[in-house]
C-alpha cells in the first residue's frame, strides 16, 4: 500500500512526464529552460519522494502550474 507522500511524488512524476512530453522538450531541455539540473528532472520524473519543492515549482512554472498546500478531505465516523 502506497503512502501520501508515495501517491503525491507519482502524481508530480506523472505530471511533470505529461507536461514535457505535449512540450516537446527533453529532459535536458527541461532542465536547462526552468534552470535546474538535468539529475533533479530525472529524480522527480523517476518518482523520488524526498525532493525540494522550492525546485519542483521552479520546474513546474515554465509550464504555469505550482504545488500549493490543501486539505485533506475529512472522513465522518
């Protein structure tokens, strides 16, 4: 069974894969355009779960999207 952080780290995988892919854009390209290194745009396509969100938005900006806090749905008893 997958964690939050499991689920939301392949979720920005996923993301971020689409993103580049309908762009055109390598993952060189990727990383070299939003300006950080081409090992953090593989680390964060390949799922890893400890990356810096600070980063991920920088990457996720060439594209017009960030990361941003929610709340969890509450469950009732």
């Amino acid at each position: 069974m997958k964690s939050n952080a499991q689920d939301t780290s392949s979720g920005i995988s996923a993301k971020l894969k689409e993103l580049r892919a309908k762009a055109g854009l390598t993952q060189e390209e990727l990383a070299k355009r939003s300006g950080v290194g081409l090992r953090f745009v593989r680390e964060v396509e390949q799922g890893k779960a400890t990356v810096r969100v600070d980063k991920v938005n920088q990457v996720l900006a060439l594209f017009g999207y960030h990361l941003e806090a929610v709340k969890d749905h509450e469950t009732t008893p």
